[in-house]
C-alpha cells in the first residue's frame, strides 16, 4: 500500500549573524531543530561574504556587529537577492536603529533578550509570507499560459482508467510519468494529480523542457545568482524554488539536455537544489510530475537519456490514449470546448448538429484534443449562432470518403500512402492494438506512431 502523503514542512535557509558566542552556539542548535538550515557568522563582514556565496531565504542580524553593522548586512542582503527577509535583533537602547533597519525593508525586529518561541513564530510568518509569494507567481504564470481547471472530459473505458489512476496516485508523494501523444492533454493530467493531493492548496508550476534552449533551461529550473552569467543582472528565483510544497510538471521530459538529466536526479533522490552561481545547495518539497510522447526505453537504448533518471521519474505511469482511440468521446469534448467560444450559451443548448459530429468522429484526430480545438474555434469563428453543422467544419472535412471511425480509405498513389495502408490494415488486424501491429509490421512503437502522424500530411492534400 502507497504511503499516503502529509503536508510540507516550512523549511526555510538562514542566515544568523550576531558576535555573541553564546547565541551563536544556542542557534547553531535550536534553528536546525526546528527544521531549518543556518549557516551562524560571528561578524556582519563574515555575514555579507556568505551572501556573495549562497542565497538565504531569511537572514537574522544584530544591529551592533564589529566590522559591519546589521544595517549594512540589510543593505547587501537586499542588493544581491531582494527575496530574502531580514530580520534585526537589537538590544532595547537601539530601537531608533531598528526603526531604521524596517524602512532598508526589514521584515520585522525581535528586542534581545528574547524567547526562542517569539523567533519561531517570527520565522513561521517569514515562512507564510515566502509562501503567498510563490503561490501568486504561480498564479501570474499560470494567468499567462492561459490555464483551463483539470477536468478530464470523457466517459470511454480509456479516460475512465485515467482517472482511476489518478485517484489512486494523487495523495501520494509518488513521481507520476504521464504518456501520451502530442495534443492529448497530458497536462491536464498533471493537475488533475496535483488538484487531487495534499499539495492542492500550494503552487503548481509548469515548464516545457523543450521550449527553452539549453543555455536557460538550467537557471528557468534552478534559479540564478547575480552575475552568475552574462546578462544575469538580477538574481532569479527558480521554478522548484517557486513550487516549493507544491508540484512541478515537467512536459517534454525526453527533449531535458543530457547534461541536466543527472542535476534533475539528484533533485529527485535528495530534494536538493543549487542556484546557478551559488556555491551550496538548499531543500525543496516538491512533487514531480513528468510527461512525454518519446519513447524513453528507446532514448535510453540509444544513449540520449539516462537509464537511472528514467526509473526514478517512472514510479508510477499514466498512459493518456489518443483521440481516435476514444472517437465515443469526441462529440462530448468539442461540445467543451465550444462552450469556451461561446461562454453565453445556456445548459440546455444544442451546439453541434448531428452531421457536424458525424465528421468529427470519422476523423483520424492525428493532433488529438489540441487538434480538436483547433477545429471547433474554427467552427464557431463560421457560426454566428445556433449548431454548427458540417458545413462549418474545415474544407479538409468536406466530400471525404471514410471507412469506419478511425481511418478514411484512400487509393495509394505514392509508397507513403501504401505503407499507412498497410498500417491501417495491421491495426484493423489487431483491434488498434498498436503494439502487436507494430510486431507484425517487424517496425519499432516509436516508428508506428510517426507513421501514423504522417496521415494529417495526406488528410490537409485531400
């Protein structure tokens, strides 16, 4: 049985800086006791050379430090990360400075002597603070991509088994691998898991491994340190530091570099992540959801992806299946989507004639639901009101002879046109089972599903 998940702990990268040896010891003790990390500096010039080093989530300074004062540490603090809280300690004779350290953007300040209970509560609302921070860049992105809710649309025996899957998976801490053709809607998969954990409530970000080129890619993940590269003028918050309690989503993990594959491993095996340009490393809980159309046992055997990554991301599997293997399912989705271009229609509306879902469920869908999409704006561009009627379809839609409601006959004319025949012919064989098609066909699973993404070439010249 699965280990049911728990809610992260508030982990936060400290920085205390104060020359009293005693509250050096006491703190070295009691801040990793209460789940944080710290590193302690006897003086404020031993504080800001840790700050040129690493990056702190929330640094705790005396104010009457020898070499560098509190304020000073502030200051530096603020130029060379403008995240990280700060948070003064001052005996009662320098409540002015206090004051002055809350206008440098001091979080707030604690009057020595104090309690180890005031710190923690202290650090629980740094904490919450960093917390809403993440959760409303999370948000800004996700306001940006345009997002839609998670909700799986279909009643086929495919999408059922989907979210099955899902319901089993969700409230564990598990790494999920969805599988999937281009278009299918692999994504939406991810946040169903996530929609459905522990972690709903936190962030969930999500990046297309291979829509960045390399040379960012490793600062989008991890974030950066000022001056860590050229053009790095400010320091940036990475997206695992960003989903920090939440999740993830890796799409397109097959096309991540090989020389991040073993960077993203130790982050799987240990929840340690580095800045580029900072020196040491820091902890994150984060969920990973990873998804792609490649076939990974094929990249693994070629060399172009790690074999010890592929198992870690692989933990549990999710397979999305395509469009026109679940063709009851179609008439249900475009009516969806529509609603979307027609945000006015009422319940009780009938969008789609019954010519305009004939069409669209002797479609061969080589795009899947993003094609789909893409074919219903189209319709509803067409259509001022009422149904959309074949008529409204695209004119790939038009006079097309068909065979069944997965395939559409055509003469061979070209030996492109006789080799998807003789997939067709294979498939029907075989009841769609892809598989043993391709077993019989004596070609490899990748192989088969190129082939038959070349139909949407003949589908756009008929």
């Amino acid at each position: 049985m699965p280990i049911l998940a728990t809610k992260p702990h508030k982990r936060l990268k400290l920085l205390f800086a104060d020359d009293e040896r005693s509250l050096q010891e006491l703190m070295s003790h009691e801040l990793p006791r209460l789940g944080h990390e710290v590193t302690v500096c006897p003086d404020g010039a031993v504080a800001v050379a840790a700050l040129e080093r690493n990056t702190y989530d929330c640094i705790l300074v005396d104010l009457d430090m020898p070499k560098l004062s509190g304020i000073q540490v502030i200051a530096k603090a603020k130029e060379l990360s403008p995240d990280t809280e700060a948070v003064v300690l001052t005996g009662k004779s320098s409540l002015e400075s206090a004051v002055a350290a809350l206008r440098q953007g001091a979080f707030d300040y604690l009057t020595k002597p104090c309690k180890l209970a005031e710190i923690e509560s202290l650090l629980e609302r740094v904490a919450e603070k960093r917390e809403l921070t993440n959760k409303y860049r999370a948000i800004k992105r996700r306001l940006e991509r345009i997002e839609g809710g998670s909700q799986l649309i279909g009643d086929s025996p495919g999408m059922d088994q989907v979210r099955t899957l899902i319901g089993k998976v969700a409230p564990t801490n598990s790494t999920v691998l969805v599988l999937g053709e281009t278009g299918t809607g692999k994504e939406l998969v991810a946040r169903a898991v996530h929609d459905q954990s522990v972690r709903a409530e936190m962030p969930f970000v999500a990046i297309n491994c291979g829509a960045l080129p390399e040379s960012l890619i490793e600062s989008e993940l991890f974030g950066h340190r000022r001056g860590a590269f050229t053009g790095a003028d400010e320091h940036r918050v990475g997206l695992f530091e960003v989903a920090n309690g939440g999740t993830i989503f890796l799409d397109e993990i097959g096309e991540l570099p090989k020389s991040l594959q073993a960077k993203l491993l130790r982050v799987l095996e240990s929840g340690e992540i580095r800045r580029v340009g900072d020196n040491e490393s820091f902890t994150v809980d984060v969920r990973v959801v990873c998804a792609t159309h490649r076939d990974l046992d094929e990249m693994v055997a070629e060399g172009d992806f790690r074999e010890d990554l592929m198992f870690r991301i692989n933990t549990f599997e999710i397979h999305l299946p395509p469009l026109r293997d679940r063709i009851a399912d179609v008439s249900q989705l475009a009516r969806h989507l529509l609603r979307r271009f027609r945000p006015n229609a009422r319940p009780g509306d009938e969008l789609l004639s019954d010519d305009a879902i004939a069409a669209l469920q002797q479609h061969v869908w080589p795009g899947n639901v993003r094609e789909l999409a893409n074919v219903v704006e189209h319709a509803a561009i067409l259509c001022d009101s009422g149904p959309i009627t074949a008529a409204h379809l695209p004119s790939k839609f038009a006079n097309r002879r068909l065979r069944g409601p997965h395939f559409r006959t055509f003469a061979p004319q070209s030996l492109r046109e006789v080799e998807l025949q003789a997939i067709q012919q294979s498939l029907d064989r075989h009841a769609g089972n892809k598989p043993k098609a391709a077993e019989e066909l004596g070609i490899s699973l990748k192989t088969l599903y190129n082939k038959l993404n070349q139909v949407s070439q003949l589908e756009q010249s008929a």
